[in-house]
C-alpha cells in the first residue's frame, strides 16, 4: 500500500503563518510505501521468535515473507513440538498476529502468521507521524528558512521559498531514507552457484555464455578467501554489470523511474539503465522462466557500486551483487552518535558511528557468530561495504567511507549523510513524484 505525501516548501517548523515571506513556493509531491515499514516489522517479528524459542528450547526454521508484508513463517523441526510453539506464539503476540493460508512450499508443519489488520494500520500511522518528525528533525538540523512541514489526512505537507539553487538540495536531504542495516552475506549458497553456473563463465576474461547474459554484459564472478582464524575454504560467487544506455518503452522508463527526464523517439525512451536495474532485470526473467531461480523469501539480492582499483585496464565504475539474508541483524536506530572524519590510513572521508551499549552489544554479539563471513553495511538500500569478520568486533563503533572519486563530493556526501543519521531514518522510501511551483 502507498500514501500520497505531497511536499510542499520546507518552513521552520513552528513559524506562524504570518512569519512566511510572501512569494512563490516550491511544491513536491512524493509517495511514501509503507509496505517497507511492515516488511522491517515482520524481520524483528522474526528475530524475536528466533530468540524466544531457543530460550525455550524449541527448535524451528524462522523465516519472513515478501507477501504477505510482515508475515512469518515458523517450520518446527520436530513436528511434536508443534503444538507447543503455536500456543506460545498465541499466548505472546496475542491481538498483534493472524494465522494465515501457508504458502505451497511451507513445510511440514509450518505455522504462518501474519499481521492483523488494526495492528498493520498502527504501524502505518506511526511511520507517517515518524516521517514527519524526521522531516522536520533534518530541515532544522540545516536550517531552511521559512520550512514547514504538518501531516493533513494522510499527507506531508512540506513548503519552501522558491529557490532554484537550493531547492534540489532541499528535496534530495528530505528523499534520502538515511536508512542504515546491516546484513549477513550467505555465502556458498546453492542459489547463487546455480547463478553463476547458468550465465557462465568462459576463456581467459571469463566471458558470459548466456544469451541474455551476453546482450546485457553481465559477468559471472567468484571471490575465495580462508578466515584468519582457520577453517576451510569459503566461496561468494556474485554477477557484475556496468551503467549503459537503452532504449525503453514508456511503460518500462515509467518503472525505473527515468521517464520524467529521458528523451522520447516516438514510443520507446532513451534511458540511462544502472548496472543494478540490469542484473536484476536478468534475475527476474531467469525467475519467470525456470521456478529455480525463484529468490527465497528469506534471502535477497544486494548491490554495491564499485570504484575499480587506480591499476585496473578498465576505469568504468560497475556493481556487483550480494547475496543477504534478508532480515538485518542491526539497523540505524542502534547508533548513539554520527561524526564526520577522515581514514588516517587513506584520507577519505568518512562516517565514525558509535552504537548505544545495547546495540554495541549487540554488534559484538553478531560479528562473534559470522566469524569468517562477510557483514554488508547498507545505507539507503545500497552496499557501502561487506568486510570479512575475522573476529568479534568489541568497542561499538563502525565507520562507512564514501565512494566515488571527487573528493569534494565525498565531504559534501559525508556531511548530509551525518546529517541524516542524527536526524534518523525515515520509515520508508520516498519517491518523488512531481515538483510544482505555486502562488505565482
């Protein structure tokens, strides 16, 4: 489900009405899918299941789906126990969870629960009310003149002074999700060796096999490394794609959201198509075809953008996948502080993040059970980094260092960045859908 929020001009929030100079306003109107918001509830839902039944000794697969938004699946591994999970999970969550129709593919025994419709709707009304305060938090934080911001039925209402200098930097901070997770890269999964295996990889320059592989230049790669405190040897096999140009039809440019500001040949649309949008446009028509390659509910496919070393042949910045369990094992909301700073070892800038104790805990905790995997950080459904764990990490701190090669750019990032993350994350994704210009 989506809410229409239309963004208006960002006023100091608290300002009368008679405090706001008169003149034309900029007006953006942006949709905001709260359905993000009840898929990360149903990932805690899950967490928390998992936690509790191994308190109590009750072995079970635990795992979220993608429809319905926050629903959970629980698989008990011996089928006696089954009785006793369903009346815990009654007893515990009570009002907040429905059974649910099981999916085909459950499992002997599955027990599926879902979110009850009043509890789904609460969860939707709070992240709006949290998006506004986040809103508000970052418009102050860098104090727009004259903003204002206020919820009416179901909409944002954000307004500012026309400014064409300004304006595009005003709606990119408020766009920015500023939403921070961290995940675990499965790696030696059958899925993604599967993948691999069906685009191919031939020759010295390991050149794709698959047809359609070859028509969008994606490449099959393989990453093999050995933890440092032993153990065999561990395999990430992932896919590659470079930014190219394509012609779309309208339909297809509307979807990946370059309509507005491609150029037209008739019905079809000159379109700038990210290596990104490339490789999973080729994973789902591989899924369309052959049921194999159907992503598990509990898995998703992950991306990052990736600067190539100044030695490399080819200069071309391209993307890389991941493949994630899907729940995050730590999110944003853990972080007691944000500071901007530079790596003393290679002068980029970056982002110190300090945890709270809980979440330090909590971090230290994790990186002590993926000992010898990779922990991907993800900042706004993005890939900063996915570092080998090759200890428990103790102190609570974690750094995200910018990408990209304008230096200048990297500092200007970093700050809006730390802006964004004291501030918090917004609830869900914003996506902007029109800008107006009124009281002309």
């Amino acid at each position: 489900m989506k809410l229409l929020l239309v963004a208006a001009c960002l006023v100091a929030c608290g300002k009368s009405g008679n405090d706001v100079p008169k003149g034309p306003r900029t007006q953006v109107t942006y949709s905001l899918d709260l359905d993000l918001a009840l898929d990360e509830r149903g990932g805690a839902l899950r967490q928390d299941i998992e936690a509790a039944l191994a308190d109590k000794k009750l072995r079970a697969a635990v795992r979220t789906t993608i429809a319905p938004a926050g629903g959970v699946t629980v698989v008990p591994e011996d089928p006696a126990s089954r009785q006793a999970i369903d009346e815990y999970l009654k007893a515990t969550y009570k009002d907040g969870i429905a059974p649910r129709e099981c999916e085909p593919n459950a499992g002997t025994g599955a027990i599926c629960i879902e979110l009850t419709e009043a509890h789904a709707m609460a969860i939707k009304k709070a992240a709006l009310e949290n998006a506004v305060k986040t809103i508000r938090s970052r418009l102050e934080a860098v104090e727009v003149a004259h903003a204002r911001v206020a919820e009416q039925g179901g909409q944002i209402i954000v307004s500012f002074p026309e400014n064409d200098e300004q304006g595009a930097k005003i709606r990119d901070l408020i766009a920015r999700t500023g939403k921070l997770e961290f995940k675990v890269v499965d790696d030696n999964a059958p899925f993604m060796r599967q993948v691999y295996a069906q685009v191919g990889a031939t020759g010295a320059n390991g050149d794709p096999v698959d047809p359609r592989a070859q028509r969008d230049e994606i490449r099959a790669e393989v990453d093999q490394w050995r933890p440092d405190e032993g153990g065999g040897l561990r395999t990430d096999f992932y896919l590659t794609a470079r930014d190219r140009e394509e012609t779309l039809s309208s339909d297809e440019a509307k979807r990946i959201g370059c309509f507005a500001r491609a150029k037209a040949d008739g019905d079809r649309v000159f379109c700038k198509v990210t290596g990104r949008m490339v490789i999973d446009r080729y994973l789902r028509e591989l899924a369309q075809t052959n049921p194999q390659f159907k992503l598990p509910d509990d898995r998703e496919i992950g991306y990052e953008l990736v600067e190539p070393h100044p030695d490399a042949k080819d200069q071309r910045p391209f993307w890389r996948t991941y493949y994630l369990d899907r729940a995050a094992r730590l999110t944003g909301s853990a972080i007691s502080n944000a500071m901007g700073t530079f790596d003393p070892n290679t002068n980029r800038p970056i982002v110190l993040l300090d945890f709270g104790r809980a979440g330090a805990r909590t971090f230290e905790q994790l990186t002590s059970e993926i000992v010898g995997k990779k922990l991907a950080t993800i900042l706004d459904g993005k890939i900063k980094s996915a570092p080998i764990v090759n200890g428990p990490i103790r102190g609570g701190r974690a750094s995200i260092t910018m990408g990209g090669s304008d230096a200048r750019q990297q500092e200007l990032e970093r700050d809006e960045l730390v802006t964004v993350l004291k501030a918090g994350a917004l609830p869900a994704p914003l996506r902007e859908e029109s800008v107006t210009t009124i009281g002309k």
